[in-house]
C-alpha cells in the first residue's frame, strides 16, 4: 500500500526483483552516503517479498523512518516502478539507484550542493563500468572500464545518438516531472533516455568531471533476474531505440513534412554509398597490395634458393681443390 513519505532532500527509488545480493550491497551503498538526508524508496516489482522485508529489518537500526517498501503483486516493468516510488515520496531532488550499481560516498553530497549553487536541471557525473560475476551469493570484481570518457558536458546534440548518463550517474530536480512528466510506461528499456531527451528539449544538465562518482555495474553473460538490464536486455534496447526514434520523427513529420528529412535521408544514402564505394576500392588495393606482398616473398625464396645453390657449389669446389692438392704427388 502507497503511502506519502516524510519529506527528505533527496529521493532514492530503488528498483529490485529477486536478487537479494545485489540488493543488500545497494542498501549499504545508500547508508554510505556522507549526505544523510535522504529517504530510500525501495520498489519489489514482483519479486519475493520476504527476502525484502528481512533485509529492511535487519537494517532498521540505521535506516530508521528512512526507508519505505512498496511490493507489486507482478511486474509492472522498470518505468512503472520508478513512477511508483516518486509519486510515493516527497524530496527536492531525486536519483533513480538501480540494486544493481553503487554510488562513490560523495554522490549525493556533490550532486546535491551543485545543483543547490546552480539553475541547471540536473547534473550528471563522471561515471565508470565495473565488471564482475556472482558466484555463491558473493560478487566478484572482474575489472573496470570508463564510461564514455570523452564527454566533458550533456548536451542534447550527444544525447540523441545515445544515452550518455546512465540512472545511477544522475540526480535531478523533482519538479522536473512536473513540467516534462513521469517515466514512460510503455517503454520496456531505454526509458531514462526517452526522459533525458525531454529534459533536454527544454533545460540544461550540469556535469561533475574528474573522478568517477558513480559505478555501473555489469555481468557479461548472467541472464534471468540476476542479469544487468542492459546487457540481458540487449534486443529490448535496440528495439524500443527505434522504437522512440520512430515515434520522434512521426511528430516531427506531422508538424514539418517530410521535405526535410527526405533530403537528409538522400544525402545520409549519398555518403553511405560513398563510403561502400570507398572501401570496395580500398579492399581491392589491399588485394593487389596481397598479390604484389605473395609475389615479392616467392622471388625472394628463389632468390635465397639460388644463393643458397652457388654458396654450396662455391664450397663444393674448394673442398675438391683441396682435395686434388692432397693426391698431387709430393715435389722432389
């Protein structure tokens, strides 16, 4: 049953299904946090809900009236949950901590005094991917990579290829649902980006660079429950990609017609066909390329032969001198 929570500067809802690992380190990540004024909304989208309650209880002592749980009978997808745990929470601020990743001790208190210095409408972090394995209830590091490195701000212009600040690299102001509304329902995956892309449209996101702040986690070939969303989910990425690109252009479409976007598409054909025609060109030199290299290495084998054949015809020779030498009979 949803209740209104007491009002806390930040907002943390905390997405989970039936992994009771990931979820106990994500609780403790919260704990963490050098800022405490927060309130942890922690949204059970159809999964056990006794393994929750139990892992809530045996931290009740720190997390106190700090944390709420909500438990959905069945799943209602990961959009549904995020809109679920903000309508039941009160907060200036809001971050969307997946159970799966974990945040730098000073996420919210970074996070939280930029945006209390500045007008922009969220702000994101530098961020860092962490690879690791689940094996026996225990989760194993396996290595770290950076999360697009190249970024130095977030820009709209960028966000339309693709996602650049994951929900865990996020914190942003609630009345932004106000304005721009809540995470979109129908969308299996990619809903942080389609809510990222309205954002945009109208506002501005900071950027905290230098040391990451915020972990995304994966585990490359784990699927069911256990699985990243993003790596299991791959095919549902991909699919509802297009699927809000196509819905995009559709508005753009009915608003502006198709004269524009004919021409762009002709001319993106144009340069494909450029490209293909280059590279058919280039593999057809790097074929003669082969054939000269194949060529070259046969006559320099012959020509090793043939010297190899002179050096022992040359050594042959000197041997059979010496050895006439030796039958010569001795001067008187």
């Amino acid at each position: 049953m949803n209740q209104q929570l007491p009002a806390a500067e930040v907002a943390v809802i905390m997405r989970t299904k039936n992994r009771s690992v990931l979820l106990k380190r994500a609780v403790e990540d919260v704990l963490k946090q050098s800022l405490q004024d927060w309130h942890l909304v922690i949204v059970n989208d159809g999964g056990n809900p006794t393994d929750v309650d139990a892992l809530v209880a045996t931290r009740s002592d720190r997390l106190r009236d700090r944390v709420t749980v909500l438990h959905h009978d069945k799943s209602r997808g990961m959009e549904a949950a995020s809109n679920a745990g903000i309508a039941a929470s009160t907060s200036t601020y809001v971050a969307i901590h997946d159970d799966d990743d974990s945040w730098h001790p000073d996420f919210l208190s970074r996070t939280v005094d930029y945006l209390n210095t500045r007008s922009d409408a969220g702000v994101g972090v530098r961020t860092e991917i962490v690879h690791e394995r689940i094996e026996d209830d225990r989760i194993i590091e396996t290595g770290r990579d950076p999360f697009s490195p190249e970024i130095r701000e977030l820009m709209l212009s960028d966000a339309l290829r693709f996602n650049r600040c994951v929900p865990i690299g996020l914190l942003y102001r609630r009345e932004l649902h106000s304005e721009v509304g809540g995470y979109d329902e129908s969308l299996g995956a990619v809903g942080d980006w389609e809510f990222q892309l309205r954002v945009l449209q109208h506002h501005t996101l900071g950027f905290i660079d230098g040391e990451p702040l915020a972990f995304w986690h994966h585990r490359h070939g784990t699927e069911g429950d256990s699985g990243n969303s993003f790596l299991a989910g791959k095919n549902d990425h991909l699919y509802f990609d297009k699927y809000v690109r196509e819905r995009h252009l559709h508005e753009y479409a009915a608003t502006h017609g198709l004269g524009a976007l004919l021409y762009l598409a002709g001319a993106g054909k144009e340069q494909t066909d450029q490209l293909h025609h280059r590279m058919n060109y280039s593999e057809e030199l790097l074929r003669d390329l082969q054939a000269r290299s194949h060529r070259t290495e046969e006559t320099l084998r012959h020509l090793e032969a043939a010297i190899s054949d002179a050096s022992l015809v040359s050594l042959l020779r000197r041997r059979y001198r010496r050895f006439k030498d030796r039958l010569r009979p001795p001067r008187s």
